[in-house]
C-alpha cells in the first residue's frame, strides 16, 4: 500500500508570503516579481497582510492581484498578530499540499521552485526543501557572502543540536506534514527552528538544495533583530526545551547557552562582526 506521504508525487504548489507594516513597497515588488517570475511559476500565491500596512504596499500588492487574480489571494488580518499567527492562517489558505514559504523583502532565484520541486518528484519521501541564502546589501546580483546550510538528511540532524539546519525563506515543505506537527508555535525569532526540530523529532524527512535559492537583505537591522536581553531569553528557554524534550544532550545545551546568550547581549557592531567571520 502506498505511503500517504510517499505519493501521489505532486505537481502543483502555493507560495505563502506575509507582509507588515515595517516592508517597503519597492521591495515587496520585487518578491513578488522574482515569485511570479520563475522558470516554474506557482499555481496559487497566498499574501497574508498582517494588519494595517502603508498605502503603498497595500496598492502594491492589490496591483499584482488585479494583475494575476487567477494566481494571488490575498488574506487580510485585521490586527497584527505576528509572523506565526499570519503563517498558520495562510497555511490555512493554500490550496495545494507543496507549499513555499517567502519573505516579502527577499528575492527567490528564478529556478528556485523548479530546484525544490525536481527534490519532490525525485525523492517522494522528503517533507521539505530548503537552500541556501545569498545575502546582498542593496542588489541581489553583488552577494556578499552565502549562508550555506547541510544537505543530506543525516547531516541536518546533526546541525539542528547545535543550530537551525533550514533558512526559513528558502524552504517548499508539505503542508499536511507542517499541520499534523502542529503549525507554527509562536516563538518570536526561533519559531522556525523549534518546527524543524519538532518533525526531526517526528521522523520528517529534511533536504536542502546545494544552491543559493534566495538572495536575502542583510543590513544592521538584521543584526539588531538577532540580539537584545529579549532574544537571549527567548533562545535560553528553547535551549531549556529541547533539552528536557531529549533532542539535546547537557553538555550540547551548555555548549549552546555559553556560546549563543552572550552573542545576543553584544553590541550590534559586534554581533555583526561574529556572525560575518564564525557563525556561517
């Protein structure tokens, strides 16, 4: 008998792409210019807009609706609720099993979904796709360094005791594996890390593309999201968790805390400079 998981082998696929008030519009046009834009386009794009958002990216995302009404569907939340509130409701939304996830201030390359699903048909027993990030200051074509991540199941195991073993904007993940693990949980910073470790821990199947998939804004306000007393506490707990959940062994959760609390509390120059020369 065949495995639910293991086919029908699909084709079809929806992009979900959360927008807040804080993105820009010339920037949301590009992502979703580079998301229409692909060798494999999507067959359905879900814009989740997290509350009230500025006139102009509102009629920017309203223009690419009018423009390809057969394709986008925009959901629009009343509030702001955070990014794993708008996630789960535009999970929701997507119509098809294969869902690709995208930030609204990133570019995809233009063979991203081609790459991602080519993993899918090849290999039915994968649950999600991920790649690799080229970081780019002001234009995506000059990238100033790669985040490389692991590719093979095993070696994503391993990575993910010590850090996140998928870049979240890059991933195509089956929607009825990401649900029946229970959604996003709201965790700011780390949700997505605590879902890559909750269906390793369910036994999912993980990849990632050898490949830069996306190309990601990596400016001082990236740096200064990663640190503060908040984001040290928030990450000590999770740590605490995947200890007492058994994912951790002690001496690999002392290793965490005593390496990765003390970055988050330096000076955004300094955090900066670490992650730029030790913690690719």
């Amino acid at each position: 008998m065949m495995n639910a998981r293991d086919g029908p082998r699909p084709t079809q696929f929806s992009v979900l792409i959360p927008v807040y008030e804080k993105n820009d519009a010339s920037q949301v046009d590009d992502a979703l210019e580079s998301t229409i834009s692909q060798t494999t386009p999507p067959d359905q794009m879900v814009v989740v807009v997290d509350g009230p958002v500025p006139t102009r990216v509102d009629e920017t995302i309203h223009g690419w609706s009018s423009e390809h009404p057969e394709t986008v569907d925009v959901v629009q939340l009343e509030e702001n609720r955070g990014l794993e509130n708008a996630l789960n409701v535009g999970l929701e939304r997507c119509d098809h099993e294969l869902v690709a996830r995208m930030d609204a201030d990133d570019v995809s390359s233009e063979t991203r979904f081609e790459r991602q699903l080519e993993v899918f048909r090849r290999q039915p027993d994968v649950d999600v796709v991920g790649g690799y990030v080229g970081e780019f200051v002001d234009d995506p074509d000059q990238v100033s360094h790669v985040r490389t991540v692991p590719t093979a199941p095993a070696e994503i195991e391993r990575f993910a005791r010590f850090r996140s073993p998928i870049n979240h904007p890059t991933v195509m993940y089956k929607k009825s594996q990401v649900q029946a693990a229970g959604g996003y949980r709201t965790i700011p910073g780390v949700g997505d890390y605590e879902l890559w470790v909750r269906l390793l821990e369910r036994g999912n199947v993980l990849r990632n593309v050898p490949a830069v998939l996306v190309y990601m804004r990596a400016g001082a306000e990236m740096y200064r999201r990663r640190g503060g007393i908040g984001y040290a506490r928030t990450e000590f707990r999770l740590q605490k968790e995947f200890l007492e959940r058994g994912f951790i062994p002690p001496r690999v959760f002392l290793l965490n805390v005593g390496l990765r609390i003390p970055l988050r509390l330096l000076p955004n120059g300094a955090r900066r400079l670490l992650y730029s020369r030790f913690l690719r």
